[in-house]
C-alpha cells in the first residue's frame, strides 16, 4: 500500500469478541439481554438508576477478566512501529486495545473504567462498582454515572476525530456493524475526503456499500495480515 502516511482505524464490539466480551447485536448479544432504551439512555438512567448501574457494574466486572486478543496486539504494534499519523477510533467502553500496547486511542463513546459526576461533570478513573451511590470525589455528591455516551448524547472529541478524518489517506474499519451513527457515517465522510476505505468483519456491515475493499473474517486473523502487510511490505 504505496503512499499512505495517515491513517484512522475505527473498531467496535467485533474486535473484543475473541476476548470474549459480547458484542451488541450478534446473537446472545447485550441488546438481547436489555433493552437498549432501559440501560443506555439518559431517560433510561432518570428511570431506574439501579438497573443502569448494575448494567454497568456488571461489564465493569467482566472487562476485569478477559484479556486483549490477537487483532488488538496488531494494533499496539502498528501504533508502535507507524511513523505517519494514527488515530484507533474505538466505540467500544473496554480498555482492551490499552491493555495490549495501543496509545494513539480515542473512545469516542466513553469508558467503563471511568465515572462521570452529573452534578459538577468531573471525570475520575474508576474500578469499583457504581451501585450504592459512592460520592464524587471532587464535589462530594452522590451523583456519579458510567462515563459512557448513552443514545441521544453527543459523543466524545468529535472534532478531533473529523479533523483525523480530514487528514486520512486510509480509512480502516473494524468490527463494527455499521448500525451506530456518528461513527456509521465515518467511511463516506473518509471516501468524500479522498481517503482509501477498507472493511475488516466477519460479514458486510450496514456500510459495507462505502468500502474499496472488504475482507471477511475473524478480526484476530485479519488484523495481524493487514498490519504485518502494511508494516512489512
Ligand atoms: C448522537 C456506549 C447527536 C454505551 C453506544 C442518523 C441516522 C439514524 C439515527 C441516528 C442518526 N444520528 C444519530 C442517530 C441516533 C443514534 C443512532 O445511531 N441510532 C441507531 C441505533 C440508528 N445515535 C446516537 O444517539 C449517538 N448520538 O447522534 O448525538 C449527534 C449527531 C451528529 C453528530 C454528533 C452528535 C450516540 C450513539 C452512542 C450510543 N452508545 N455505546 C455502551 O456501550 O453501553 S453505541 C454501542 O452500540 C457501541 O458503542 C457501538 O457504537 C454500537 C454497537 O455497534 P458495534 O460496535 O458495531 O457492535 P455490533 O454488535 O452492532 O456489531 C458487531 C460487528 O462485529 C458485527 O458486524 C459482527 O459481524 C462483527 N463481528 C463479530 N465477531 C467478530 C466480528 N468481526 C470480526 N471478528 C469477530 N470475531
């Protein structure tokens, strides 16, 4: 792949499948067992609090005992050894592409391992289970939720993600479904910018339209054989 300097890589639940983390829409997934609305809205949270946070707590806990797989550990090392610019654009809420080495990583829909204060908007990174109320750690309130981006919210460091997108001679997706916007929108917004689009997924998303090239497959196959083609080439 000849003259590609600048590269985003967008991933979602289908990277951290293979850890063993569910993802959302695959069958047995998490919008199967919760209804989205109940567990990952603000007017969902305002209604019961409790179902929410144990929602949370519960993928807290289960982050705690999976470990990075073979497609995050290609992406830690094309981090590593990738001289032009890299943006890992993640939907995902896991630490998992951390855990394997990646720096250069944005969650653009939050993190499980960090609590957000609704009373003075204050971030803290945390571990500990949310239910029972634990107070802020900067004002004091009893008013901390997941430091998630729930549906309706606007999520995390969009400009910083267009402006990545505007620099970009590669568009990469991983693991995703296309169903989720903004992030759905990202390939025709990198293929209107000039950049080359590929899809990496078991199967076609709900964008695969948009992509020059789409590989079907398991991420942690396909991932290590693109980065050692793009590395190694
Ligand atoms: C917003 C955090 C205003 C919480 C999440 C335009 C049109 C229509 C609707 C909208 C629109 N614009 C906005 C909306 C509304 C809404 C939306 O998109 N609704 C959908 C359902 C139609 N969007 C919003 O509300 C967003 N906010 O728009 O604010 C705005 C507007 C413009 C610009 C700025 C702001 C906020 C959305 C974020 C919600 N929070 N997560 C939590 O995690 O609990 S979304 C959550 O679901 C994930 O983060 C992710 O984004 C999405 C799940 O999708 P995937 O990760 O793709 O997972 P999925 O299970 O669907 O697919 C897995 C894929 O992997 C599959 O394709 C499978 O084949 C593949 N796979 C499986 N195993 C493997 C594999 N691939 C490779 N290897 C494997 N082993």
């Amino acid at each position: 792949m000849t003259n590609i300097r600048n590269i985003v890589v967008l991933t979602g639940a289908g990277i951290s499948a293979e850890s063993g983390i569910d993802t959302f829409r695959d069958a047995g997934g998490l919008w199967e067992q919760h209804r989205v609305e109940d567990v990952a809205t603000p007017e969902g949270f305002a209604r019961d609090p409790e179902l929410v946070q144990r929602f949370y707590d519960a993928r807290r806990e289960a982050v705690r005992k999976v470990s990075p797989n073979a497609a995050h550990e290609a992406l830690a090392r094309l981090d590593a050894e990738w001289e032009g610019d890299l943006l890992i654009v993640t939907q995902n809420v896991d630490d998992l592409h951390e855990r394997a080495g990646a720096k250069r990583v944005l969650h653009m829909h939050g993190e499980l391992l960090s609590a957000l204060c609704s009373r003075c908007e204050a971030r803290h990174r945390w571990s500990a289970p949310l239910l029972g109320q634990p107070s802020c750690p900067g004002c004091g309130e009893q008013a901390l939720r997941p430091d998630v981006v729930w549906f309706g919210e606007m999520p995390y460091e969009m400009d910083r993600i267009y402006a990545a997108l505007h620099r970009a001679d590669l568009f990469v997706s991983i693991g995703t479904s296309g169903a989720v916007y903004p992030a759905a929108g990202f390939v025709r917004e990198a293929r209107e910018l000039g950049a080359r689009t590929l899809e990496l997924n078991l199967e076609r998303g709900e964008g695969s339209y948009w992509f020059d090239e789409s590989r079907q497959g398991k991420a942690g196959k396909l991932v290590p054989e693109w980065v050692s083609q793009i590395l190694d080439t």
